[in-house]
C-alpha cells in the first residue's frame, strides 16, 4: 500500500464521502429541529375559540380553558352544545350556547412533552328543573403554536328522564389565546 491509498466507506471516494457527512450532519439537525417545533401552551394562557358546528342565532358554539403555571395541565376545559336532543324555536338574539345546560365541563386535561392531550369518558352531568342530562366525553387535540389549538370531541348524551341516549358526530375545535 502507497501512503496515498485510503481506505474507502463502502466504497465511496473522498468527494462522495463529504456528501454523505454533510447529509447525515443535515439529517440530525432537522431531526433535532421538529421535536424542538413540537409546540407547547403558553403557561398562564387562557384560550378560547369554538367547536366548528351549526351557528344559532348567530352564535356559535364556544370552547374555553386555561393553562396551569407549568404548562402540563389544562384547566378548566369547557365546551357548549346543544346536544342530540335540542329543541327548535329560538328566540332571536339569545345566544343557547352559553346557557348552563349547553356547557359541558369536562375538567382538567393532562397535556404531553409534545403538546397533545387527549382524555376519554370524561362525564359530566347538568341537573335541570325536568331531570338531568349525563354528557360522556371524548376529546384529543394538539398545540400548533404557543397560542393555538386544533382538536376533535364525540359525545353521548343521555337523558335521566324517559333514558333517551345519542351520539354526536365528531365535531372539530380550534382555540386561540
């Protein structure tokens, strides 16, 4: 062997072997760069927005919560419906999303080092003056920014009087601070 001969990376000559360094190089990078893009809430933050459903009166249905100190929980997570079993006949003017039997309560939500959350079976229960109505929940969603959210919740409602049951079609959330 002359001092000038190298030993070749599978093959490769010293021009295609740079390449490859500065691929790989690359590669860990932008590795690096999305999970450091994961988005994560803004601490303290209060969002909110709406679940992309029928407008009533103008109104459209809202979703609310906060943010815990540290940035892992969600509290508070609030969303309104009319449910499966809403009446006609709305009176011009009265926005029914914000009345206590529309709103859904479903609690604090964990949110992951990615900043996802997601919870399932949540109940809820709104007593009226004619019975009640027991709301189980199903809602994931995920940070696209430090102060948006995109996400997606299903529901069954059943009624304690006459123990009618439904489902809802998912519907979609978006939240901003």
């Amino acid at each position: 062997m002359h001092g000038t001969d190298r030993k070749r990376f599978f093959g490769l000559r010293g021009a295609s072997m740079r390449s490859l360094a500065v691929l790989l190089v690359a590669a860990v990078a932008l590795a690096g760069a999305a999970s450091a893009l994961a988005a994560h809430p803004k601490k303290n933050a209060r969002f909110t927005g709406i679940v992309i459903g029928p407008e009533i009166n103008g109104f459209k249905p809202p979703v609310t919560f906060r943010v815990s100190a540290n940035g892992k929980t969600l509290t508070a997570f609030t969303y309104s419906t009319l449910g499966c079993f809403s009446e006609g006949g709305f009176r011009p003017g009265v926005d029914y999303y914000t009345k206590p039997e529309a709103l859904v309560k479903l609690g604090n939500l964990k949110v992951s080092s990615a900043g996802n959350f997601k919870a399932s079976s949540v109940v809820s229960v709104y007593k009226g003056v004619g019975g009640s109505t027991t709301t189980t929940s199903t809602v994931n969603g995920s940070f696209t920014s430090p102060t948006a959210v995109t996400g997606s919740l299903t529901f069954t409602e059943k009624l304690s009087r006459g123990g009618a049951k439904c489902n809802s079609t998912p519907l979609d959330f978006t939240a901003k601070t």
